[in-house]
C-alpha cells in the first residue's frame, strides 16, 4: 500500500539531485573508461545486488559480441567461403565468452571453428563447450604454426583469450603460443573487452600496446576498459545495453545510445 501511495522512483531521485546541489553534478562527472577495479565491482553489482547470473552475463556479452562481428562483416558482402571465422579461446571468463559467440554466429549462418586449447573444468565452461560440439563447431586440436595457413582459412579471428587481470602464464604455455601466432596474421582480429597479451594492453594502466595483440575490432563488454583509450584499430562496439540505468549512473559511465533494439553500440 505504501508502495501504491507514495511518491514515485522519478520523484525521490529527483528530490534528491535538488538536495544534492552541485555537490551530485560533480561527483556524476561521465566517464567512458572503467579500471580494473570498478570493473570487477560492477561486475559484483550485477551478481550480488541484481541475481543476475555468471551464465547470464556470459550469454548476454557472447551474444553481443557475435552482433558485433555481424556489424563489421555482414553476411550479404562476403562470399560463402568468408563466412569462416576462427574463435580462440582461453580458460577464464573470456573464454566463457567467446565460446558463445561462437555458438551464436552459428545460429547467425556463419562458419566458426574454435581452438580452445586450455580447456577449463568449470562447469560453465563444460556446458557451453557441449552447446557448441552439439551444434557441430569443429574444434582444432591444434592452432597451425604457418600463419599464411589460417589467413587463408579464415574470413577473421575472434580473440577470446585472456580477460582483464589475466596474465598469460596463468593460462598455460598452449594459450601464450596461440597469442604469439595471433600477432602474426594479416586477417582481421576481432578482441573481446581487451585485446589479449598484457602488458601490452595493460587494462589498468593502458600501456604501451606495441607488445600486446593490435585488433581491427574491439568489443568492450559492459562498459569499455582504461586500455581501451589506446585502440586505433577501425572499429569499436560496447555490449552493455543489459547494463540497468542506475548502475551506469553509479559507475558515472557515459555510454552511446543503442539504436532500435541493438545490443552494441558504436563509440
């Protein structure tokens, strides 16, 4: 009852910016970038105080990420054999991700093949590696050292390697090898929420990227990264429409508008 009778949401935030005066106008100075912490805090935000889901979160960024390369390479302007897209997976959360984009540019009629070397026992991991041997995504057993061998494979490569805070000797000699090739290509690399390879892309600081991979398309997921200030590929999409209206005023993020029911935007 009190509910039904009392002022409402907009009332109260807006009784409250009066009360604040300049005071809340300063502090909600917008940022674009997030550093390593408050991007984990965010992240705790959405699990803690809203329920969401680890799975739901991972759906929601690999199905925006899969947008995103739809955006960039669109079905009607290439020929069947550039559907082909190589997705290369890590074992942490990125990963996670990138096995659903894989998953979903499927469903979107392209051809993906994962090389997923460092397998994870997550069971998150293990199920989204089923949905995708399900639906018959070819797994490489290995990732082929002659880089000419996969430019010509491939359309482009999806870098889903390491995440922010994820150092590559914590994922295994295999992952820092395909890293290493990965660097090599002359096909379009397509990175999820940081290119992989620190300190070259170092997501606290910003770094010096000469060392780090140097992507054509980054997707930032949730909200873009301090490294992100430093991207000069072509193109570069934030996947955080799932992100609620007063997170982001939280977080202070001044993030583009989502066109119609676009899941990425464009910055």
């Amino acid at each position: 009852d009190a509910l039904k009778s009392g002022p409402t949401a907009h009332q109260i935030t807006s009784a409250m910016s009066r009360a604040a005066g300049p005071d809340l106008a300063e502090a909600s100075e917008e940022r674009r970038f997030l550093s390593t912490a408050e991007a984990a805090a965010l992240e705790r935000e959405l699990l803690e105080d809203y329920r969401f889901g680890r799975q739901q979160l991972v759906e929601w960024c690999g199905h925006a990420s899969a947008v995103a390369v739809t955006k960039v390479f669109p079905l009607p302007a290439v020929s069947r054999k550039q559907r082909t897209v190589l997705v290369v997976c890590g074992p942490e959360q990125n990963g996670a991700v990138g096995l659903v984009c894989a998953r979903h540019l499927r469903v979107f009629e392209y051809e993906p093949t994962i090389f997923y070397p460092t397998r994870s026992l997550d069971p998150l991991h293990r199920d989204l590696t089923t949905q995708c041997e399900k639906m018959d995504i070819p797994f490489l057993s290995y990732l082929p050292m002659e880089v000419q061998l996969i430019n010509n494979a491939y359309r482009l490569v999806v870098d889903a390697v390491l995440g922010p805070g994820v150092e590559p000797g914590e994922v295994g000699g295999p992952c820092t090898r395909a890293l290493a090739t990965l660097k090599l290509l002359s096909i379009p690399l397509v990175s999820l929420d940081i290119p992989s390879g620190m300190p070259g892309w170092d997501p606290e600081t910003g770094g010096d990227a000469e060392d780090g991979l140097r992507p054509d398309v980054l997707v930032s997921l949730a909200a873009p990264k301090r490294c992100a200030g430093r991207f000069s590929g072509r193109h570069h999409f934030v996947a955080g429409r799932f992100v609620p209206d007063d997170v982001r005023r939280k977080f202070a993020l001044r993030l583009p508008g989502y066109t119609g029911t676009d899941c990425v935007a464009a910055l």
